[in-house]
C-alpha cells in the first residue's frame, strides 16, 4: 500500500490531493440505509465484521476515494470497557453516566482487545478486499472526547465533564489514562490487522481553558502517540482535534502525531502557522476542512467551497477531507461532482 495519502501523512505535497471523507459510509448512500437495516442495532451493525466490511467498501466502489476508513465507531471502547451504550434512532449515542467510583472499575485493556475482537476481523476483512493500492484508516475517539460521552451520557454541551474534571482531578487523570492505554491496545490491533493510518477523533476538544486543554486532550493524546511507539507501532497517526482554535499552537510538537485534522472554523494556513514541527523532522500533514454543508446543497456553493480549500494547499502536504463528518442529508449527486472538482485540481 502505498500512493498520495500515505505520501502525504510522510509530508510529501500531492496534487491533486488525496481525497476522502469523514463518514464517507454513512446514510446519505442508499446502500448503506439498506446494509443498515439488516442489523439489530447499531452496536450489532459494528460488530458485525461481514456489515462492517460491506459498508466500508461502499464509497469506495461509488466514488474512488484514495482511502477507506474502517467502518466502526469511537464508542466501542467504553462499550468493551463495560459502560453500557446505545444508540437511540434520531437522538445519537446515550451511556449509562459514569460515578467517580466507578472509573477504578473499568475493564482492563486485555479484556477490550478480546471483546473487540470482530472490529479487527473487520480491518482483516476489508484489507484483503480492498484495491492494494488504497490504504485502510483505522481510529478511535480521543480520551477527553470519549470520557464526555461516558460522564455525561451524551454529547452536547461539556459543562457537566468539565466540572466532574474540575471536581474530581485525579478521578479525570485516571479515567483519561485508562482510556489511552485502552486505545493503544486497540489503535496497535487495527494496525496488526492490516489498518495503514490511525486516526483519534477528539470531537469535543471547542471551548476549553488553554491549561485545560493540554491537560486532556494533549497529555492523553501524547500518551496514546508515545504508547504505540514504545510498542513498535510507526503506522502514520493523525489527530482531529475539532474546534481547538488557537489551542492548535504546537499541537503537533506536543502530541507527537504526523498529521492533524483541521475543522471548518479554522483556516488551513492559519492552521499550519501555528501547528509546530514534528519530531522526524517532515512537514506536519494537515487535513480537511470543507463544510459538509457545501454537499447538502451542491451547486456554485460547492464549487466555491472546493475552489477556497484548493487555494489554501498548493505545496503543502494536504489531505482534502471535510472539516466534520458529511451529513445524512447530504446527495450523493453532489459527492460525485466533489471528486470530479477536486480531483481536477483548479
Ligand atoms: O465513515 C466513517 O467515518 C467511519 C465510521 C465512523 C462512525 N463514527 C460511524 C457512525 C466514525 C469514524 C465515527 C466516529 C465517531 N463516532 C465520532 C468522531 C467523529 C465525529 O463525528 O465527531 C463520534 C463523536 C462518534 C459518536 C457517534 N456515533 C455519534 C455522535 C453518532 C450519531 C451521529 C449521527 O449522525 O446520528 C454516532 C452514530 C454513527 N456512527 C453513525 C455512523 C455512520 C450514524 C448512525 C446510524 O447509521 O444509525
């Protein structure tokens, strides 16, 4: 496996650059809705390597995109961990809240590895399906982002995460450790098992104190990085911190990632100014940032929007990506005519 992507994460400037989308599986294709609808539930649905490598496959047969991600979700590690979730039809994810007694008692990461099992028969699967030529995206959600689901239930506002931080300071240091220690296990599986890339979604990371912020999301980003180091682990790391504005000052530099997405709020220069240098000495990757909306509507809408992240990227090394996850309203019309414009390259 090699071509743009791969190349990129190293920091090498492709153009045209590679292109995929965050939820590029997802309900905006009417094949997925089908696949969907085989499975009890969503959990289930991740579960299910056969499911899991169905969808994964679909935007990528439809649309060509120059990477595939694995086709599970962010909450499975604290479902592994033993915190109950679920996903309730049109409301999201909901968890069972975590009480600060309880995070001492969270699963081990040798028990996630086993009871995640199907997630990594899924990498294996849809490696030996998918062209050779287009690496496979392995991920989970970043240790802040998924202690907000499990300490509130939900996502949405962080108010009541930050104050069971600010309540309970070494509850949080130890239910954000136990979190990276789980997801190295389960980011180095995904490798093992055939993922090229790793990706660690840090959803929640808007509106935190700049102390606050290097405390739980950079640490146990680092933490996460450092891990899979020391384990041998050099498949390329990416991190999405979404919404971290001028928290991004030497994100790279301080987490030890190769590349580092980049949200709709923020510009991609602005981005790469402040995002430091990485510890091999290569340029830092960026990746994203246009508004998932453009594809709701299409149109000149679109085209400007591509047209406005193009300009932004010529010789840097740049991933196109969305600067959120597309949308269920999206039309698929219109992600087609996306990769024709960018592909294009003008
Ligand atoms: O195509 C891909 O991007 C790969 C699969 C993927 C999913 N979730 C599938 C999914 C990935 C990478 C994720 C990551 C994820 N999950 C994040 C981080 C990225 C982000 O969106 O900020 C988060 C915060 C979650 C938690 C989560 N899972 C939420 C908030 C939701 C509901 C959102 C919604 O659109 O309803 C989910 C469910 C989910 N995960 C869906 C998909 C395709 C939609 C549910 C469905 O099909 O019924």
């Amino acid at each position: 496996v090699k071509g743009g992507f791969l190349k990129v994460l190293a920091g090498e400037p492709v153009w045209p650059p590679p292109l995929w989308m965050m939820r590029q599986a997802g309900r905006y294709l009417p094949e997925y809705r089908e696949v969907r609808s085989r499975a009890r539930n969503f959990l289930d649905f991740c579960y299910s390597p056969a499911l899991a490598t169905e969808v994964t496959l679909q935007p990528i047969r439809r649309f060509g995109f120059d990477a595939a991600i694995l086709f599970s979700d962010i909450l499975v590690v604290p479902d592994a961990m033993g915190r109950k979730v679920s996903f309730v039809e049109g409301e999201g994810p909901l968890l069972e809240p975590i009480g600060v007694d309880e995070v001492e008692k969270l699963a081990n990461p040798e028990v996630v590895l086993q009871r995640l099992g199907p997630v990594y028969e899924a990498v294996e699967r849809i490696r030996g399906a998918l062209p050779v030529e287009i690496p496979l995206i392995g991920f989970c959600g970043a240790p802040w982002t998924v202690a907000t689901y499990m300490i509130q239930g939900r996502g949405g506002d962080r108010t009541p995460s930050r104050l069971f931080a600010y309540r309970n300071p070494a509850e949080m240091v130890l239910l954000l450790d136990r979190l990276a220690d789980a997801s190295v296990v389960h980011l180095e599986a995904q490798a093992k098992a055939g993922a090229n890339a790793l990706q660690i979604f840090e959803s929640w990371a808007e509106g935190l104190p700049p102390a606050a912020f290097q405390d739980w999301v950079v640490r146990p980003i680092r933490r996460i990085v450092d891990g899979l180091r020391q384990r041998g682990v050099t498949t390329p790391i990416i991190g999405f911190p979404r919404g971290a504005g001028l928290n991004l000052q030497n994100f790279a530099g301080l987490t030890g990632v190769d590349g580092v997405g980049i949200d709709t709020a923020t510009s991609i220069k602005s981005a790469r100014a402040i995002l430091g240098d990485r510890a091999d000495g290569r340029q830092i990757a960026t990746q994203g940032a246009m508004d998932p909306q453009a594809l709701v509507t299409g149109g000149a809408t679109l085209e400007r929007a591509v047209q406005n992240t193009l300009a932004e990227i010529h010789g840097v090394p740049h991933v196109f990506n969305l600067g959120h996850g597309i949308t269920p309203d999206a039309d698929p019309a219109n992600v087609a005519r996306f990769v024709d414009l960018v592909r294009s390259g003008t």
